[in-house]
C-alpha cells in the first residue's frame, strides 16, 4: 500500500464551509441522512427556538409593568431609562429570534444546493482518486491538495507563474506525476466556461518541474488528468496522458524503470509535504454517522440528541463508487471515449506529459 499524505482538496473546502455553519461532515454519504435529519427536525426546532424567545420576552415585558408601577416622579424618570433598555433587549431577542430561523433555513437550502453540484462530483472525484491511489505497491507516496509558490520569477508559454494547486502528486522510483482530477458533464464542457484543463495541468508541471530541478536536479515530471465524466478535446500537441479514474494504478505500476533513488525519494517527499495543505481536526459531537461540531452558537445547539424527536441515524455503508453511480444518473456523466486502455501502452513514456 501506497503512503498517503493530505486530502481531497476540494472536499475540505465543502467540509470547512459547512462546518462555520456548525455541522461536521466526515464524508459524502453523510449528506443525504443530514438533509434528512435538519428537514425533520426543523419545525420542532423552530418551535423550541420561538417558545424560548416568547419566554424570555414575556419577562421582559414583566419588568417593564413593574417599573411603569412604580410611584414617584424622580422613580418615574430613571425607570423611563430602564424601560428603554428593555424595550431594546426584546427587539435584541426578536433579531436573533430571526436570525436563529434563518440559519435553520439555511443550512437546509445549503445542503439542498450541494446535492448532485459539480461542487460535490469534483469532490467525490478526488477522494476517488485518493482511494485508488492508496493501493499502489509500497514505494509509492501520494500527496494530495498541493500548493506550490514560487520562490522566484518563472513563465511557461510567456505567462507568469506564481502559485499552483495541484489535486494530487505521486512520488515513485519511476519520477514524479501530477494528477489533476475531473468531473465534468457533458453541458459544462460545451459550456466553455472554464480554464482549459490540459494547460492548467502543463503549468502545474512545469512549476514543479522547475521547483524540483533547483533544488535535486532534473527529475522527469509527468501529467496525467483523471476523469469520471467528460473533457474538452486535448490539444494536437499536447503530451498530458488522460485516463478513467480506474485505470490509474494500473498506468502508474507500469512503469518499472528506476530514476530516482531511495534517498532522493526521502528528500523530495520531505520538500513537497510542505505544500500539503493541512487542517486541524475539530472536537466533534456525534449523532448517529454525522458528527456535529459542538458549536457555541445557541442556533445549532438546538441540534443536540437530547432535544432531537428524531431516532438515531444508522451508519452508512454505501462507498464511493456509490456516489459517482448517483452522480452520473442525476447528471448524464460519461466516458470522453478518448482513452486507450493500460495494457496497449507502448514500451516507454510515450503519451504522458513529461518535463525532463
């Protein structure tokens, strides 16, 4: 088994979104009994959120009747004051009375949204990737949410370069590849509206080509872009390898022929790890297979199990390959049609991009 550094950069983004709305995912499959769970529980929580605020109101405006009860005009005048400051803590209680409901609402129309997204079929993509990735032979290391900055000034095709994120490298006796993962439907890359995905990925390489080459000398950088929907047509001169996401494994155990060593390895993967991006982890409240974070905002809070009229969600056992399933029906996902199988690769590197 491959070692495994990093993680789908693209699924930390939905995860990091979700959890300043105070909700932890720890994957994909959790988001249909999420949705489940908030559309369930949001009446009773609406319920619970305006019982509390009429609650709280209610002695409020008690106060205010005991001041406008009291005698006496020097009393009369400070308590105007005090009804004052009363008058404002209800429109207070009313305002966040509102704001609780509307993140609620929110969240719900959040996790709406995300169902069936490009968003989340690019995420799905990588931790797909990611899976695979992992069962290449001991040897290999894979690193994932790479963003390299450049520590001087270089072009590529007369345009500068100054940073790249890169979904995914693997380090192997046999060099280095970089990954870029897609998931595409038919409609968006008619579309047009998008950054050419061979030229992002050519750029991607030749930054790390460069940064590799100062520092270890020529190390020979290869382009791959892994799909599971469609792409553009690639460039007539273009030398990125594209492939089906299952194949891989396969592709990269093909090549045999050592060009790094041991300890060039080592020191490569000891550079390039610091780029991964990496995330803490935050304490967590779980119910049932999504774990809430255990926020201070009074709104989530009403999220708690022992408030909840909802039974326990049961865990999931659905895996990946699942989701890229759903994803492909609900959005007509396909093969480009373009890609040759693993075994009918020729002796050599030939149809990969490689920077030597």
């Amino acid at each position: 088994m491959a070692t495994v550094i990093g993680e789908s950069g693209a699924w930390r983004e939905i995860a990091e979104d979700l959890r300043l709305r105070g909700i932890e995912l720890q994957r994909p499959n959790d988001i249909e009994p999420l949705l489940s769970h908030l559309r369930a529980t949001y009446q009773p929580s609406v319920d619970r959120i305006k019982r509390k605020s009429a609650q709280r109101i209610s002695g409020v405006d008690g106060s205010i009747a005991t001041l406008r009860a009291e005698k006496g005009i020097w009393r009369s005048f400070v308590n105007w004051f005090r009804i004052q400051d009363c008058k404002r803590t209800i429109a207070r209680l009313q305002m966040e009375e509102r704001r609780s409901i509307d993140v609620l609402s929110g969240n719900i129309q959040r996790i709406e949204a995300l169902q069936g997204s490009g968003e989340l079929a690019g995420a799905i993509a990588e931790l797909d990737v990611i899976e695979h990735l992992a069962h290449l032979p001991a040897g290999h290391t894979v690193l994932n949410d790479v963003r390299l900055i450049a520590d001087r000034h270089i072009r590529f095709n007369g345009i500068p370069l100054q940073s790249a994120q890169i979904d995914h490298i693997v380090l192997s006796p046999a060099g280095v590849f970089i990954i870029e993962t897609k998931f595409w439907s038919l409609n968006f890359v008619e579309s047009g509206r998008y950054h050419n995905p061979f030229d992002q990925i050519q750029r991607s390489a030749y930054m790390c080509y460069d940064q590799l080459r100062r520092r270890f000398g020529k190390i020979r950088v290869r382009s791959v872009i892994a799909h599971a929907g469609h792409l553009p047509p690639a460039p007539s001169n273009s030398h990125v390898k594209v492939l089906k996401i299952t194949e891989l494994v396969g592709y990269l155990s093909w090549f045999k022929k050592q060009e790094l060593s041991i300890d060039q390895l080592v020191q490569v993967c000891h550079y390039l790890e610091g780029f991964v991006h990496k995330t803490e982890t935050p304490t967590r409240l779980w119910w049932g297979a999504i774990p809430f974070r255990q926020a201070h905002n009074p709104i989530m809070l009403t999220l708690a199990p022992q408030e909840s009229t909802q039974p326990m969600l049961p865990p999931q056992q659905n895996g990946l390959q699942d989701d890229i399933r759903r994803l492909q029906m609900n959005h007509h996902f396909g093969d480009s049609g373009r890609d040759r199988p693993v075994s009918s690769l020729p002796a050599g590197s030939q149809g990969c991009g490689s920077h030597l």
